[in-house]
C-alpha cells in the first residue's frame, strides 16, 4: 500500500529524517513512535505532499509522491492542530472543501452526522473546543473518503477524554480497512491500539515490529 | 513588579526582533536618509529655462533679442510648429513654449518650473526695459485641471500600494501561518489556481477601493477604456507583487513588516519624482512610477492604451514575473 525507499531530507542542524525505507499494508494501523525532534512529522508531512525530500522514492496505491493531484485521492492528513477557517461556521469549512474536492452536499452533511457535528454546523469554528474542532479537522479529512490516513500527533493537547474520542475514531477507520499511520511522542497510550510500531530516533527508524516485541525490548526503557 | 515589566518587556523586544518588525525602526530612518540624498538640496528649479520658440512665428524683435542674449538664464531651442512643441512640453524636454502674442504654452499652471519661466521673463524684461510689468500677456496649461484632480494619481497609487503591499501580504503569510494552505494543498486544487486566485482577490480589492475613491469623491473622469483597462493590468502588477512578497514570509507579523518596506520606496520616489532631478532619474526603476505616471498622461493629456505601451508591457511583464517567482516558491513549499 505504502512504499519508501531511503527517504531523505536533512535540515540545517543535521535533523530531519536519514535515509528510511519500509513498507506499508493494506488495513494496517502504524503508529510512529519517537520523541521530538525524531522525524515523526517531518515523514508524515513529506508523505502528505506538504514538505520535498531530499531525495527518496516513496508510492502510495500505485501513486508516486509527485503526482500530488491523484495522490490527494488516495490520502488524508491530519496535523496536530485543527487548520480551520476559524471566523467561519463548521459546514462552511466542510463545504469549501467538499466542493474543492467535487463532492455533493450530501457527503458534508453525512460527515456532520457521522462526527456528531450536526449540533454545531452553524456555529463558527473559533467557538468551539479543542477537540471539537480536532473533529471538525478529521471530518474535513475524510470528506473524499480515501483508503490511507495520516494523523499527525492527533491527541496532542487533547484531555483524557477527548484522546479516547480519538483512539476510538481511530479503530473505527481501522475496521472499515483504512490504511492508517499516526504520530506519537507517547508510546504507552497506543499499547493496545496500533497493529505495528515504528520507532524513529533522531531521524532513523530503530524498530519496526509489533507492539507486544517492542514493550518486551529494551528500546522502550533507553528510549522513555 | 519592575521586574516583571522588565522580563515582559524584554520579551516584547525579543518579539519585534524574532519578527522582524525591527527591521522597520531601522529601514524607515535609512529610507528617508537615502531619499534626502537623492532629494536635489536645492530647490528643483532648472538651471536655465528651456525656452521654445517656433521657427517661422513672428515675434517681438526686443523679446527675441532679449532672450537669445541672456545665454546664462535661457536655453533656446527652435521648433517646428505648436504641436512639436507641445510634444516636447510633455516629454519635458522643454520648459515652456512662447508663441508671438505673448502667450506662454506650460505643462501645469501651478508648478515651480512654471514660476521659474515666468520669474525668469519678468527678470529680463526689467533689466532690458527697467519696467515691472511682464511681458507675458498669458499663460495656457496643457494640463487643465483643478488641484484635487490633480492629486488623483497619488491617492489612487497610495490604494493600489497599500492593498497590494499592506492588505494582501499578511492575508498571504496568515494562510501559510495558520497551516491553512497546507490543508488546501491536501485537495486536488492546482497550485497556480490558489495563487491566481489570490491575485485575482487582491484586483477586486483595489478595484472596489477605487470605483469607491471615484463616486465618492468629485473627480470626473467618465468612462474612459483607456483609463480602466490600465488600472486592471496596473492592479494585476501589485497584486502579484504584493501575492509574492506574502510567500516570502513565514508568518503576518513578517508580512507586515516587508509591506511596509516595499511601500514606502515604492510609494515616494513615483509620487516626489518631479519635486527632484535626482529622483526623478531614480523613480522610473520602480513599477509605481510607470504606474503613476501613465494614470497622470491618460487623465489629463488624454493618451490611450497603445500610447504607453511601453509602460503597460512593464507592468504585465513585473506581474507575470512575481506570478511565476510565488509559483516556483509554491512548488518548492517555500517556508511551509
């Protein structure tokens, strides 16, 4: 589903993400595990089209990295902060992109009920919670209803139970066989959720396995 | 207390220079040092008045004689008939043309080279007849227009610059602030459709701003194709500039900051440009001053599109040049 071979870009400070190359299935649930700094966005923002690499190859379905206009098809992204029009309502915010996207009406009020925003499409971004607009920023993801998605630090700032509401959201599209890859500084919280977990430290991926073998290995306690 | 008004100001500080709003204490100053010195330390009187006479007029024998013996004060150019020498008054190649009644051809009534043709004539004419009263019997302005028309082309270059490099800018860097375009990004929108979408929006602000100048205000100017068709392609200009300089930055803070660096330079050398030889040689490296000075020739000498064709390939040429430096940047996720 998902192919990167030795996906490079360096920054400056010689940060970034080293040469990385591994594979993605189909209905996979990935979490990237690291702390800050490791290269866990700098990945899944070069995988979302919105950063170049160096240099690399990465396919996504079929579709390679520079064939943007199909590869939105193919993907969503989340980042960790809710990017709204802030000053319009919720429906005004799926709506834009419905229409950019070609999709009817219909698909922005099934994504309202589906989010449970319906409540709130009146109401402007800027009035609501965080994790409301967090759900708002899903919804306006998925409108196309693409096979892959990247959530980048999708629980970052979020409460207890807001990060349920996440994790929750998370197994849902992971049932419904999407191809998913998450961020996370927090390892612990994803203990029984993610189906694999890669282990990035300062810009090199250190494991790849499951999450069982990974809590077993001593990586977990050098690196947290 | 002082001591968290010192860590708080301290961090304000530390803000305007992380921004780069500093920058600003520093360029204004630096500007206007640079714009004194090409500003001329003397009055922008000329030396000598540039005289035209025409070849075959009849004039006053002690006028004429006057004239062409006071080397020092007067530079005498010959021409063909009235219309070269009107010509030539546009193109200020000459001064002033004197046609044998008397009468006195200028470009603007009310300027200083104005006052200079006719300070010069009376000065002769007294050391010639030792009488005050002038030999000019009148004066006709090729440019007839009250005072505020004339300030037109100011305001409507101070709306075109402020929303291009002001308005437009920061709207820019907020998208890129605030992730938004990079959201964008995630549809099947083409780059070069956001980017002309937000030159077009920055036309249709100027545009609205200044069909609200003209019904508001009571200068005239009737429906002129010439002088609309200008204002578009003068507008797509600064727009697309003011899109690229919003691109170059990563946050509105800094967008505000690079406005006002381009405004300033971009507003004074067009608008001051005939106040100063010196810049008056410098102003017309700056689009704002083809810009200003075609609105100037179709509002009050009446030329046409095809006339300033030079200066319209300019402007579409600096606009076309901004849309592909703000697409190559695009492409490249500059500052994303």
């Amino acid at each position: 589903m998902i192919e990167i071979e030795n996906l490079t870009k360096v920054y400056k400070e010689n940060r970034g993400l080293f040469p990385t190359s591994f594979k993605v299935n189909k209905a996979e649930l990935v979490a990237i595990v690291g702390h800050n700094g490791a290269g866990k966005s700098t990945l899944l923002k070069i995988l979302s089209s919105s950063l170049l690499p160096d240099s690399g190859k990465v396919t996504i379905d079929g579709v390679d990295l520079s064939s943007r206009l199909e590869l939105v098809k193919k993907i969503a992204f989340v980042s960790e902060t809710p990017n709204l029009y802030d000053f319009f309502s919720v429906e005004y915010n799926l709506k834009l992109f419905a229409k950019l996207f070609n999709l009817p009406h219909s698909r922005v009020e099934e994504t309202m009920n589906n989010f449970n925003l319906s409540n709130f499409k009146k109401t402007k971004v800027l009035n609501l919670s965080k994790g409301l607009k967090q759900r708002v920023s899903i919804g306006r993801a998925l409108l196309p209803d693409p096979p892959v998605i990247f959530f980048d630090e999708p629980t970052s700032g979020l409460d207890f139970e807001m990060t349920k509401e996440v994790f929750r959201l998370l197994k849902e599209f992971h049932a419904a066989g999407k191809t998913i890859l998450f961020t996370t500084h927090r390892p612990e919280e994803i203990r029984n959720l993610a189906t694999r977990i890669l282990v990035l430290h300062k810009g090199k991926m250190v494991f790849d396995g499951t999450p069982d073998d990974y809590f077993k290995s001593s990586l977990h306690s050098e690196l947290y | 207390m002082i001591r968290n008004i010192s860590i708080l100001t301290l961090n304000d500080l530390a803000i305007t220079i992380k921004n780069k709003t500093i920058l600003l204490v520093f360029f204004i100053p630096l500007f206007v040092f640079v714009t004194l010195k090409l500003v001329d330390s003397k009055p922008a009187v000329p030396e000598k008045v540039k005289i035209g006479l025409i070849k075959n007029e009849i004039y006053d024998q002690k006028v004429l004689t006057s004239i062409k013996s006071a080397p020092g004060a007067f530079a005498v150019s010959d021409i063909a008939d009235l219309e070269e020498g009107k010509e030539l008054i546009k193109e200020k190649k000459i001064d002033a043309l004197l046609l044998k009644s008397e009468v006195l051809i200028v470009l603007k009534r009310q300027s200083i080279t104005t006052l200079t043709v006719l300070e010069s004539f009376q000065a002769l004419q007294k050391a010639v007849e030792g009488r005050n009263v002038n030999w000019i019997s009148k004066v006709e302005s090729l440019i007839v227009a009250d005072v505020q028309k004339q300030s037109l082309p100011i305001w409507i270059l101070m709306l075109v610059l402020l929303v291009s490099f002001v308005i437009m800018p920061s709207q820019v860097a907020e998208e890129k602030e605030k992730k938004l375009l990079v959201s964008l990004l995630q549809t099947p929108m083409k780059e070069i459709e956001w980017l002309l979408s937000k030159v077009l929006v920055c036309m249709i602000l100027i545009c609205v701003s200044l069909v609200f100048l003209h019904m508001i205000s009571d200068m005239k100017i009737g429906f002129n194709i010439h002088y609309i068709l200008f204002l578009i392609i003068g507008s797509f200009c600064f727009s697309a500039y003011g899109v690229l300089l919003g691109f170059l930055c990563r946050n509105q803070a800094t967008a505000r900051t690079l406005g006002v660096i381009f405004y300033l330079p971009h507003l004074l050398p067009a608008a001051l440009s005939e106040y100063s030889a010196k810049l008056s040689s410098v102003a017309p490296l700056v689009p704002s001053f083809q810009f200003i000075e075609s609105v100037k020739k179709i509002i009050f000498e009446q030329s046409t599109i095809s006339q300033l064709s030079f200066e319209l390939t300019y402007l579409a040429a600096i606009g076309l040049l901004a849309v592909g430096l703000s697409y190559y940047l695009l492409k490249r996720r500059w500052l994303m």
